[in-house]
C-alpha cells in the first residue's frame, strides 16, 4: 500500500485521535471534579484580615515611645504652640509630616488662610473696680503666676477668650451662676432684675462658654467676666493645688474660644483656600457681641465680696469663702464704683495647616478608615491635646511596622493631625468642606481622640449607636491599665468601663453618650453624615462632680503634671492609643463593615418617648394643639423592620461575592448619611444631622431631636402658643420623615 493512499491516512488518522484521546482522558481523570485555582488575590479580597495581627499592633504599642521617644508627649509641651504661632504651625507640622512619611506610605499637607484670635501681648486684659474719681482698684493679674520651672516660657500667651470684640467697658456687676439661658431667665423673672447695661460674672462649667457670652448680650449685659469656682474646678481643697496636686490654684485661669460656630468665621459653608470669597470681618454677624475675658479666682473672690443684692439661691453657690449675691452693683464704700472690663482681643488672619498621613487600602484604597487629633494648644496643651497627639503618633509608628512586615489593610487609613481646633474646630472643618464630595462617598468612620487621658479611672466615649458594637468589642481587647481594677477581676478596659458607669437601657453595656460638637468630629458628622466617636481616659465622674479635668487650658497643663500626677507609667495613654488602633484596624480589616444598626433603635425611640409623657402630663393644658407624635413612632417602626432585615442579609452573605458586598457595606455607609438635612436644623444651617447636634443654648452638650427639642424648649412661656407649637408639629414632621430616609437606605435592593 502507498503511503499517500487514503487507507494509510486514514490509519495515521486514527491513531493520532487515540494518542489525543488518550492523554485527554489522563488529563480528565487527573482533574475531574477538583475545582477551579481561586487566585490568592481573590482568597484575599473574601477574608477578613489577619486577628493575630490585632495583637501585634498592640504590643507594639509602648509606654517608652509615648513617654520619652522624640514621638512624646514631651516633645510636644515643651513649648507654648496656639494655632497660627511658628513653633505650631512650622516645627510641629514639620516635625509630624515627616514622622508620617517615614511610617506610612504618604503625607500631605493642606493650608488654609483663616481668621485667628489673640490677646493684645503689650497691653493684656484685665478687670478692675472703678471709683467714682476714675481710680482703678482691685485689678485683676495681667499674666498667670509661674508655679513650675516647665512653665516658665516667654512665649506663654496671656489669658484671654479667642473672638472677644475687643472694647473698655463700665457697668454695675452681676452674678449670674454658670450663665445658663435657665440662669438668666431665673434673673429675669423670678427677680425681676433689668440686666442691660451690667457686667456678668459667671463661673465656667456646665456649658460652652461661648453660650454664656451669647446668653448675657441677649439680655443686655455690657460686657462678661469668666472665671473658674473652686467648686468645680479645686474640690480637693486649696491646700493641695498644682504643683503639688492637679487641682488648679487661685492664679490659673482657663482660656478658650467664644466663637458660636465651627470653621474659619470668614468662609461660611465653603473651605479657605486660594478660590475662597472672604466676608469683610465687620460683616460676621457670629463674633461676639460684646467684650469678654476670662480671670482666676484669686481676683473674683475680690468682686465676689463686694456685690450688693439678695443671698443667691443655694445652688447657685460655689466654695469660695464667701457670701455669694446676685448684685447689681457693690456695697459701701464702693456702692458708686462701677466694674471695669478691658479688652484688647484682636483678630487676623493666618496660616493654619492640617497633616494628612495615608496607608493605602490593597483591595477597598477608595474607603477610608480616618483617625484624628488636633495639634494646637492655648498653651503647653499636655492633656488637651498632646496626650492624644502623642497616642496617634505612636500608633502611626506601631502602624508603619506591620506594614514593614507584609500587612496592608483592605480599606485605606487616613492619621489627621488638625491645626486651629481650639480658635472653633476650624482646620477639621475647613478640610471636610474642601474634600466634602470625597468624603461623603468614601469615609467609613472617623475615630476621634482630642484628650487621651484626662484622669485615669475609667474609659469614657460618645458616638454614634453604629459604632457602639465595635467600641465594646475593641475595649474587650485591651488589657486593663490599673492594677487594682485587675486584682478586682476586671482584666480588660471594657471591665472597668462597665462597671463605672452601666447602660441606662443595657446594664450588659456600659454608657456610651451622644455626640454631636464640641472636637474634630463635628463637621465629620453635621456635614458628611459619618459615622464618629469619640474616646478618651477620664477621672471619676462619681467621685468627682466637676466640669473638667481642673487645669483645663491653663498654662499649668504640663508635661510634669501628666507625668508626675496624672498617669506616671503611661500606661493610661498606651490603653487609649492600643483600643484606637483597634478599632481603626478592624474598620480597615473586616469584609463587611463592623457598622452596627441595632443600637440605633434604643436611642432613637428614648426621646419620643419621654416627649410623649411630657405631653400626657399636660393634656389638659395642651389639648387644643394635639401633636401628631404617632407619625414618629409609625416610622420608627419601620426603621426596627429594615434594621433586622439589614442584620439578616449580613448573616446570609456570601463572603466571596465582591459585588454583593460592596453593595451591602455602601448601605451601611449611607444610614449616617441619611440623617442629614441639607437645610440644616432650624436656625443653625451649620449643624445638619436631625438626630444628634447640640443644643442651642450649650454647643458642648449633644440634644437629641435637636429641631424638635429646640421647639419645645420654654414652650409655655412663648406668648404665641399655636405659632411655638406649629413648630413643633414641623419639626416632628422632618424627624419622622429623616427616619423613614434612613429606614429605606437599609431596605433590599427592589
């Protein structure tokens, strides 16, 4: 046969098709049934990250760095660094890009020209008594007495209140207690007393003393004197004063701004940069209306002394060793003399600038996980904020480690050192405001410390209800820093923190307040709509019924006094800055975001609830204006549907479908975004979340149902009842329909 005949081809045919047949049937055999490679990337993308490492990051934490490395505390104090000043806005901001440079994968630094406050160096305030002949007597200390050698700085800048409106004015005194708008309606009221033209003295605490200066310009006040009461502020007795104690001595006196809002006052609404419009500073409409600055108590109990009047009420009185009286005016022989305030405050405007360090996300770089604290202090800052300065700086390096050895988190984290936080939260917002359309649609949450450790009995933190799950959890991981809360049986911060201060609703749950203003998390939460916290170590509030640490903004806020009273070992700062990176690590780690709606039910129905009551109590004063409070319980409800619904497909998802997800977590992004009201709430456009924002009569204190409360407040006095409760039915209308928002965000994709 020839080899080209078609019997041999066909013959080589066929045994080429057995040879192939062949081998695909080894092939086969070898490889039925075993499933397709998952790539490693892939296996990544569908697992949590490594809990291990969670560990490693703590240890790596340590006292020694906090304490004396040149990331310290010490490093930080040891020089005066206000907001605007060179050794803040040069040294420092230098000093921290370049430590997030070295740790982290990135810096940046963002700059913004905004209005600043300072006191006049070369003719500092002050308050006198002045005598019909003019003579001034009884003047108030110019500057704080130098009572340690870490003190003793030329640069300290002189007690003063930041936005004052500068001015020399006279007028009969008056005590007006802590300045509460229920103080000075007390004094309006039930005592009849005209206060136009007056100088009100009010002791600080209670409330943002920025709301003490507006509460007195409403009622015609000419000027107001701030000072710190013994009471709150030296309860262990003036004998055991700092140096030798933390209780703060007759000459210190506490600074702060008075500025009513957040960011530059210059740039309402939009970010301080090179494109900006600025408003002339005689149009702010938000400085304070009158002078105002702050004295010790050494000086007011001279004041104190002198007023004329009835005996003030028995709360009204501090511990000072004097006959407290509401005034006006003095007794003989001064009973003609006037009070003098003297301001010589001025603004202008300045650099301030934020540093920015980024670890980029491997699987999720456009979420961001954000941690911040604020750089500037009124004076050496020791507690407020370089302990938290010195905690973030730690973590950073602790950070910068793991990534050394291979770790790389899923989601991105941003470090956020601020500039001009205490002049009123000014680089925080600036920031937010230039980055707005990012943020909203990428940050997951801002963790916030602005104090580290203020005391050292017990964890204290707010927050929103999503990020109460991931609080607890964390504070379960870290290692309890007192020795004898461990010889008691509670080995961890989340131990000692329950059992100081139990949930009110919970008791398996420790106290977790409300947030709403008063540090860096403001405008995270009133404009972006993000989830915030914001956590720190404090003293005990059982113990203690003070308004702050004692030494609060005052140039005795040292290095020696958190080393040598307040937390000795450091270990207080190492327990705050291990359960900050926890949580930073697991926001950034985990597949599905440890974003917690559950919580928000509890607090959500605690107001309506007890409006409700109120109003069941006055029926038969308030029949006539019946308040359709069903609304807000009906959709209340439908948010509790959606939450379990919500809570269901988390535990029904699967892990290893990228896209669902992506879909799910963006659902937990958007439920903060859903509670803000782009008009803002009523009067404060500048606030914009409807469920947790200040109060209007005190910035610090966070209300819930803000528009709501601030339309009930005083309601019966208002001369126009069905005016004031229109309102009312308004704003019960916007929060029912911001909850039914916030309960279709969580609903299934239709």
């Amino acid at each position: 046969v020839k080899m080209g005949s078609p019997t041999q081809r066909t013959a080589v045919t066929a045994a080429a098709c057995s040879v192939l047949f062949f081998i695909v049937g080894i092939l086969i055999g070898k490889f039925a049934g075993a499933p397709e490679p998952v790539p490693a990337w892939f296996r990544g993308m569908s697992t949590d990250g490594d809990s291990k490492l969670t560990e490693t990051l703590m240890k790596e934490i340590r006292t020694d760095n906090i304490q004396s490395d040149l990331n310290s505390i010490r490093n930080f104090t040891m020089k005066p660094h206000i907001a605007g000043s060179p050794r803040e806005e040069e040294e420092l901001v230098t000093y921290v890009f370049n430590e997030f440079k070295k740790h982290l994968d990135s810096a940046r630094i963002f700059s913004y020209k905004v209005l600043l406050s300072y006191p006049n160096a070369t003719d500092p305030n002050y308050v006198a008594v002045q005598l019909e002949n003019g003579t001034e007597v009884e003047v108030s200390a110019k500057v704080e007495k130098v009572l340690g050698q870490d003190q003793d700085d030329s640069t300290v800048v002189n007690p003063f209140n930041a936005y004052s409106r500068p001015g020399i004015v006279t007028g009969d005194l008056v005590y007006v207690n802590y300045g509460t708008i229920e103080d000075f309606l007390y004094m309006s009221r039930n005592l009849s007393m005209d206060l136009n033209g007056t100088i009100a003295l009010a002791r600080y605490g209670k409330i943002f003393r920025g709301d003490k200066v507006k509460h007195a310009a409403q009622f015609g006040c000419a000027g107001v004197i701030l000072y710190s009461d013994p009471a709150d502020y030296a309860v262990g007795g003036h004998w055991r004063v700092y140096p030798d104690d933390w209780w703060l001595p007759g000459s210190g006196v506490q600074r702060g701004s008075v500025l009513p809002v957040d960011g530059d006052p210059l740039t309402p609404f939009y970010p301080s940069i090179d494109s900006a419009y600025y408003l002339d500073q005689k149009e702010i409409s938000v400085l304070s209306a009158i002078p105002v600055t702050p004295i010790g108590y050494d000086d007011a109990i001279r004041y104190l002394r002198l007023l004329a009047g009835p005996d003030v009420p028995s709360t009204w009185r501090g511990q000072l060793n004097v006959t407290y009286r509401h005034g006006p005016g003095f007794t003989a022989p001064h009973d003609n003399s006037k009070m003098k305030l003297y301001v010589q405050t001025y603004s202008e405007k300045r650099i301030t600038k934020n540093v920015i360090g980024y670890i980029r996300g491997q699987y999720e770089p456009d979420r961001y996980v954000l941690i911040g604290n604020h750089r500037d202090a009124w004076v050496f800052g020791a507690v407020d904020p370089s302990s938290g300065t010195s905690a973030m700086m730690e973590l950073a390096r602790a950070f910068g480690n793991l990534l050394k050895e291979g770790w790389r988190p899923r989601r991105s984290i941003m470090f956020c050192n601020w500039g001009a936080e205490e002049h009123g939260l000014i680089g925080s917002t600036e920031w937010v405001e230039e980055l707005i359309k990012t943020l909203g649609n990428r940050a997951v949450a801002y963790l916030n410390v602005d104090i580290a450790v203020e005391g050292n009995a017990t964890l204290i933190a707010a927050a929103t209800p999503n990020l109460y799950k991931l609080l607890c959890e964390s504070a379960k991981k870290v290692e309890n820093p007192n020795p004898e809360e461990v010889a008691r049986g509670r080995k961890t911060v989340f131990d000692t923190w329950l059992a100081n201060s139990p949930s009110h609703y919970d008791p398996a749950l420790p106290q977790i307040d409300s947030i709403g203003s008063g540090s860096d998390y403001t405008a995270f939460l009133q404009i972006a709509g993000i989830p915030c916290t914001d956590i720190r170590y404090t003293y005990s509030q059982k113990a203690y019924k003070i308004s702050s640490y004692p030494l609060y903004h005052s140039a005795y806020e040292t290095f020696g006094l958190v080393s040598g009273l307040m937390d000795k070992g450091f270990k207080y700062h190492q327990a705050v800055a291990r359960l900050w990176g926890v949580m930073a690590k697991t926001l950034a780690d985990k597949v599905l975001l440890d974003l917690d709606c559950t919580q928000y039910a509890s607090k959500l129905k605690d107001f309506p609830n007890n409006v409700q009551k109120k109003l069941k109590e006055d029926r038969n004063k308030k029949k006539t204006y019946q308040i359709v409070f069903y609304l807000l319980f009906s959709f209340l409800f439908g948010w509790c549907q959606s939450e379990q619904r919500t809570h269901q497909l988390l535990s029904e998802i699967q892990h290893h479908n990228p896209l669902e997800v992506r879909r799910l977590n963006d659902q937990l992004m958007e439920v903060e975004r859903a509670f803000i009201d782009p008009l803002g709430i009523f009067g404060r456009p500048w606030y914009r979340h409807t469920i947790f924002a200040p109060s209007q009569h005190d910035a610090y204190g966070s209300s819930s149902f803000p528009g709501l409360t601030d339309a009930l407040f005083d309601i019966e006095n208002d001369k126009d009842q069905v005016k004031r409760w229109e309102a009312v039915k308004k704003e019960v209308s916007v929060a029912a329909f911001t909850i039914h928002s916030a309960a279709g965000v969580m609903k299934d994709v239709n």
